[in-house]
C-alpha cells in the first residue's frame, strides 16, 4: 500500500529541485533587439535611486508574483513595468534552463525579441537608462572570471553539541564564480553574466 501511494506521488510533477516552493523566484528576459539590422542584446542599468544593487545592469524581471500564473507571466510583466513595452509585441524565442543561485533563489531565464522603437517611455524609478552590446561581439569576446571565497559562519545558537565533533566540525568553503564581460564603458558582471554566458554558449 505505502508503494503504491509512493509510486502515485512520484509520478505526479515534482519541483524542479528541493526548495523550489519556498525559494526566493524571479524570472528575467533577456531582449534581442534589431540595430541598424544586426542582433543585438538589451541590458538596463539599474536606477541610481533603488535601494538594491543601484547602477547594476541586469536584464529586465523581478521577482514572480502571486498574481503571475507562470514565471513567464512574471518577466513579461517586469518587462513592461520597466521598459514600458506592450507585452503583446515581445516574440517568445524559448527558455533556458533555470539558474539556480541557491537552494533558497532562483531565476528563470526567457529569451525574446522586442521592437526596439518601442523602447522610449522606459520606467526611471527603475532604470537609468539602457544600452544595446552587438551579439557577434559577445560571440567572439572571451569571459574572464573571478572567484569568490564564501565562508560558512553558524548562527551563535547553532546546536553543535548534536552534530560530530561539535564546534571543530570542518565546514567546507564555498568558491562562487563571478565572470566579467567588459564592453565600452560598461562591465556585466554578477547574476546577470552568468545567464549571459549560458546564453552565449548555446548560441556557440
């Protein structure tokens, strides 16, 4: 009987991966735009005046709603509250695997393109302004990476006396990877670069 019902639970569709129902979810589109005929990709630089990440450049998104049916809901809405697009004109190209920060974040990643006239009424409170890095140069242009050393600290109240050897337990350290893309005056780095690089290395 328990098999049974085991075998019913685990046919039904499961998260993507353990904590996906309580992760942190935001979803981002990454827009290819037409340049005096050649491919581009948009980018937005973050308002000065957010209180996270100011002058950061990102992709258009946010965080997915209780309002948006799917994490595509969710960019295509970001997309028009910042860029002010009718999302009716952004062409779903397809999606990318998900990217998932950490157990408790993850970003779900569309590509599109969107008719770059349109794009002239942007939301300030939000964005700075926007630029445009030709495909082909992203193509041939080659990352370079820096690593982080993320140290694990235990809350004071952490319960050292139930786990092996206590409060000398060997906590591993973490390496984060950080790529850069430098173009123009502009320096991509972050979350943003990593769904980059994946992008451009399905392109390749």
């Amino acid at each position: 009987m328990i098999i049974d019902q085991l075998k019913s639970k685990l046919n039904q569709n499961q998260p993507l991966f353990i904590g996906e129902d309580t992760a942190f979810r935001s979803a981002v589109l990454i827009p290819l735009v037409q340049v005096n005929g050649e491919w581009h990709i948009l980018f937005e630089v973050r308002s000065l005046k957010m209180r996270k990440q100011p002058g950061d450049i990102s992709f258009p998104g946010g965080k997915i709603d209780q309002t948006d049916k799917t994490p595509l809901d969710a960019a295509l809405r970001e997309t028009h509250e910042e860029l002010g697009v009718d999302p009716s004109t952004i062409k779903v190209i397809g999606e990318l695997s998900p990217f998932v920060v950490s157990p408790s974040f993850v970003v779900y990643p569309f590509v599109a393109t969107l008719d770059f006239p349109q794009l002239h009424s942007y939301n300030k409170h939000e964005v700075e302004y926007i630029f445009t890095v030709p495909i082909n140069y992203l193509i041939n242009y080659e990352p370079y990476l820096h690593e982080v050393s993320i140290e694990a600290k235990p809350s004071p109240d952490f319960p050292f006396h139930k786990i092996m050897n206590g409060d000398k337990y060997q906590w591993r350290m973490r390496t984060m990877e950080e790529w850069f893309y430098d173009y123009d005056k502009y320096t991509i780095w972050g979350l943003t670069a990593r769904i980059l690089k994946y992008f451009i290395e399905r392109l390749k």
